[in-house]
C-alpha cells in the first residue's frame, strides 16, 4: 500500500471502515474474499499476492 502511496483511507473507502484497515495491515484480520476482489478491481493489486499466506500476530 506504501509503495502504490496509498493511505488507510483509500483503502478504507473500498473495503468498509478505518478500523478494519488498521486490524487487516496489523495482520490481526485476514482479508475476505470479497476485499480482495475490491482491493484487486480499485487497485490493480495482484490476487496472487493478496491471498498469499501470512502469520497472524497475537497481542
């Protein structure tokens, strides 16, 4: 998202509220099929590298 210099509001405006934003790039939520069909639609981003696995962070 930093690379393509996009803030957690553009994505916010695609994928539903801030407050998700922050818990999906804490890697504290995944993201849903349905966000990343947004995320690649708006964005241009890869699904490949949307669906790529990664470990969850525990608070």
């Amino acid at each position: 998202m930093e690379q393509m210099n996009f803030k957690a509001n553009d994505l916010a405006e695609d994928i539903g509220f801030r407050s998700r934003v922050t818990e999906i790039s804490g890697k504290k939520r995944k993201l849903s099929l349905d966000m990343i069909y947004k995320i690649n639609k708006e964005m241009q981003i890869s699904t490949e590298i949307l669906v790529q696995e990664y470990k969850k962070r525990y608070v």
